[in-house]
C-alpha cells in the first residue's frame, strides 16, 4: 500500500473517475514510472530497489480487494496479473459486467475472501488492495504481513490507511526497510498475534 507521510493511501475528493483523489496519484508515481498505458504494472521494465518490491508484489498468487478500489480501478481489465484469482469484498453482487471476467469473484465477508484467496494462491502471498479492505482483514485476524510504500508528501487529508481500526492495539515486527529511488521507503512489518 503506498501512503504519504501523514498517513494517506488516497486524496481527498475520491470517486469514480476520480479514484485517487485529488492528489492522489503522487502516491503511485514511483510505481507507475514501470506500468503500460492502462497502468497495468509489468514486471522487469522497472529497475533499482523500486523494481524489486514491484516484481515481489506481482509474484502474488492471488488478490483481495474492496469493491471501493476494484471497481473504480475498472477491474483492472479482468486480470490484475498474471491470470491470478481476484476475489472482491462486497455484500452485493455487481451491477456490470465487470463481475462476470473468469477470474473474478464476489465474496461477502473478508474471512471467506483471505481464506479463498491463500488457498487458491498455495505457496505464494495474497496482495491485498484498499484500505477498508485492510482494515477489516487487521481486525479479523487474517493478515499476515503489511507492506507500506512510504511516499514523501504531506496530503494534509483523504483517506487514511488506518482510520477504521478498533481501539486494540496491534502488534508489529519490522522485518525489512528498503530505500527505494525517488524518496519511497518499502517497509514491511509481520503482524504479531
């Protein structure tokens, strides 16, 4: 998840058309700088550090998403990458077609989602898209790992990554930090239980 020093995974003012915020996109320069013309990232065009963690995180084996980021991101055109199972947070079917690719599917609760998801991506890691997404999954108990992208911008408001957590505190163990180019900080911490 890319975030901004103050805490934000997104711009204010987000919606359709509209999916970062106002602003938002800085947040995903560092990546985009590797990405085709529909922002689709593609693994090796992006060198250094930055390449690295990009390659890793298009190595998953499977994808959890909200439908507040899978359908403003258009799906991603049905595949994410690499043909891997995308299974969307929602407590309705869709309205579109968007619903119907092969390797989507609407799931109602997120313990349901993240088990699916790490049974169908087997050895591999599950990527998991959206804030409210990740908060549920914290809160459940069924995240592992939180990789944060540390962007070095203020937004000053939006959405915040952590906002929605109950008052229990949750513990964490820092297993790496990596300076990436352009100013990011890939930190990744395990979740202790």
């Amino acid at each position: 998840m890319s975030m901004s020093l103050d805490g934000f995974i997104a711009g204010p003012n987000e919606g359709p058309g509209n999916g970062l915020g106002d602003g938002g996109h800085r947040l995903h320069e560092w990546f985009l700088t590797g990405a085709d013309a529909d922002h689709k990232a593609v693994s090796g065009r992006l060198g250094g550090i930055n390449g690295q963690v990009v390659d890793e995180f298009m190595a998953t084996g499977a994808v959890v998403a909200g439908r507040g980021t899978f359908e403003p991101a258009g799906g991603w055109g049905g595949d994410h990458h690499d043909g891997v199972p995308i299974f969307v947070l929602s407590r309705r079917e869709p309205d579109s077609e968007i619903g119907k690719w092969p390797l989507v599917r609407y799931v109602s609760d997120v313990r349901t989602a993240m088990s699916e998801a790490k049974r169908a991506a087997g050895e591999k890691n599950v990527l998991v898209h959206g804030a409210g997404t990740a908060q549920l999954a914290l809160d459940a108990g069924v995240l592992d790992e939180l990789e944060i992208h540390l962007i070095p911008v203020l937004l000053g408001q939006g959405r915040r990554l952590f906002e929605n957590l109950p008052a229990d505190q949750i513990e964490l163990e820092r297993t790496r930090i990596l300076e990436g180019e352009a100013g990011v900080t890939h930190l990744h911490y395990r979740v202790r239980r």
